[in-house]
C-alpha cells in the first residue's frame, strides 16, 4: 500500500460528529466547518471514460495521487466521491487523505441498475438490491474515520417535474436514508462501528420544501432514523458564469441570504 506524504502542515482528520447544525471533532471536542469539492477524476478520453469506475482504490493510485496534491493547494477539507466499489481496497486513498486533514463524503448510490433510487412512482423506485448495495459500502468504509457521512443520493427531490411529469420518487429516497440509518444505528448499539450521519443532495429547486419534507418527522417521535442528518444543495439556481469579481457574484450571496 503506497504511503504517499505531502507538502504543508495539517492536522489529521479524526472522526466528527453532529450537535446541532455543526459539525465537532470527537478527539478535541472543537467545531468544524467544511470546505470541499466533489471528487470525480474521470479523464475526458480513453478506456477510462466512463461512469461506474472506482477510482479511489489502490489500483488508480497514479490518478489520484495526482490529485491530492492540489487538494493541499486548494486548502479543501472534505471531498465527495462517487461509484465506490465496496469490493475494493480504499486504503490507501483513505489513508492519504487523512493524514492530510481531508474527510470524505462516500455516495451510496450510482449510476447503474439498481444501484440508486429511480424514476418510478413508489414503492418501485427502490430497487432491493439498493439496501444491501448501501449496507456493503458502509461496512467497507465504516473504518476509516475521516468519514464525514453518506450520502443516500443525488437530486431526488419532491418537484415531480424534474421527473418528466411523473410521480415524485422522493418517499422511496427518504426510506433509503431511513433504512441506512437504520443499519448503521444496529451496528452502533451492537459496538460495531461508530455512529456516522446520512444525508443527500438535492438538486437547486423548491429548496424549502425539499429541506422541511427530509427533515420532517412523521412518527411523532417513536422513530429517530426517519430524517436526513445532513443536506446538501447542489446550488446552481444563481450560477453567473460570467462572475469576474466578489462584486459580481451575486449568486453566493443569494444563497447566503437564503
């Protein structure tokens, strides 16, 4: 397993946990606050252009050895992947990026069959074999403690006509995060890995409602695991490509109003 080493001085990153809307370190007891980018090295041609590859293992280590080291640059704390393969060995990737102070969002679903929640009306847009495919990938990467969380998905949100029209899938994706949670809060109580939060993305659309009905509790209290424990906004609702300056971003500034 390659022990890369890397310019700069960083803290490591040791496990996080949630109190209120924050983020805190377990060891220092300190609050965190994320900066990161999401993580996806696919090249722009080759054999490798393509989607489903698992990048982060110790077979594409020139690929992201690469990178890593303008993370460093980019004084980032926190990257999030995609089409992780539970079967395959993060070791050395999770290891590099720890000793560099980076966490990790790991996505639970990806582009494949049956491996995210899909376009069908519910119950069908939960395929069963997306339960286990989620269970897999949180006991493989349930030991490394530079995980930030898990992400249940990608832009699954209650705007149905995000969907062409149809029925909004967003219940089929609010069970996967339960039963995520679920899993892990079992694995907790029986002293086998630590408590790590789920959450999702959504895509920049209806941002009110997507935030109230993921963190919304319908048991009246007798099930914890319901809600999301984090959200993210995948924000491109005031994009301006055009931005040259603080002065002209208008959009980060909507957003911090919002």
């Amino acid at each position: 397993v390659p022990n890369d080493t890397y310019d700069g001085d960083r803290d490591e990153a040791s496990a996080l946990e949630i109190k209120g809307n924050k983020f805190f370190n377990i060891q220092t007891g300190k609050s965190v606050t994320i900066r990161g980018i999401a993580y996806y090295s696919r090249p722009n041609a080759g054999e490798l252009d393509k989607n489903n590859v698992d990048f982060f293992t110790n077979e594409h280590h020139s690929i992201w050895k690469r990178d890593i080291e303008h993370f460093v640059k980019l004084n980032i704390n926190a990257v999030r992947l995609y089409a992780v393969d539970p079967f395959k060995n993060h070791d050395a990737f999770m290891n590099a990026l720890k000793r560099i102070g980076i966490y990790a969002i790991i996505g639970l679903a990806a582009n494949c069959e049956d491996c995210a929640i899909t376009k069908d009306s519910p119950p069908l847009c939960y395929p069963p074999a997306l339960k286990r495919r989620g269970q897999l990938i949180i006991n493989a990467f349930s030991k490394y403690e530079n995980v930030l969380g898990f992400s249940a998905g990608n832009e699954v949100g209650l705007s149905s006509a995000a969907y062409g029209g149809t029925l909004s899938n967003a219940p089929c994706q609010k069970k996967f995060i339960h039963d995520m949670r679920a899993y892990i809060g079992s694995c907790v109580a029986g002293n086998r890995m630590r408590s790590i939060p789920v959450g999702l993305a959504v895509a920049d659309e209806d941002r009110r409602v997507n935030l109230k009905y993921y963190n919304c509790d319908t048991s009246g209290g007798s099930d914890e695991f319901e809600h999301a424990e984090w959200y993210g906004q995948n924000s491109y609702l005031h994009c301006d490509g055009s931005a040259a300056s603080w002065d002209d971003a208008i959009g980060i500034k909507n957003i911090q109003k919002d």
